[in-house]
C-alpha cells in the first residue's frame, strides 16, 4: 500500500465512527494524482445531505490530515 494511500485510510478511519453512528459508511475506491475517489454506502448513499457530508465532513478531513491532496469525488 502506497505511503499516500495508508494516510487516507487512517484518516477515512477517523470519520467513519461517525457516518456508521447514523447508518452510512464510506468505502475507499482510489488514491492518485491528488484526488481521493470514495463512495458513499448505507444511508449515507441516498441522503440528501450527503454531498454536503462530503465537502465539509470527509475532504475537509483528509485535505487536514493528508499532504498534497487537492480533491475528494464521490463515485
């Protein structure tokens, strides 16, 4: 596992108590060239406040805790 990699997962570790406290999770489906692609499951899936989880919730997390991210996307 690349070094970039690991950090996104350990951070993905740290909001994902979070999503799973209200029924949603969060998978990790790629890391590269500074964009983090993750998909959102469980309630989080269909939630209409799920893009706003995503902006302000996970990529303001990751972009804190990880160097030289510039994007989270949702597939």
């Amino acid at each position: 596992m690349s070094d970039l990699k690991e950090q996104v997962v350990q951070a993905l570790g740290k909001i994902r108590p979070l999503l799973q406290r209200d029924g949603g999770d969060i998978e990790l489906v790629e890391v590269g060239d500074g964009v983090v692609k993750v998909r959102l499951t469980g309630a989080c899936k269909g939630c209409p406040m799920s893009q706003m989880t995503l902006k302000q919730g996970v990529e303001k997390l990751l972009m804190k805790e990880v160097p030289g991210l510039k994007q989270v996307q949702a597939v």
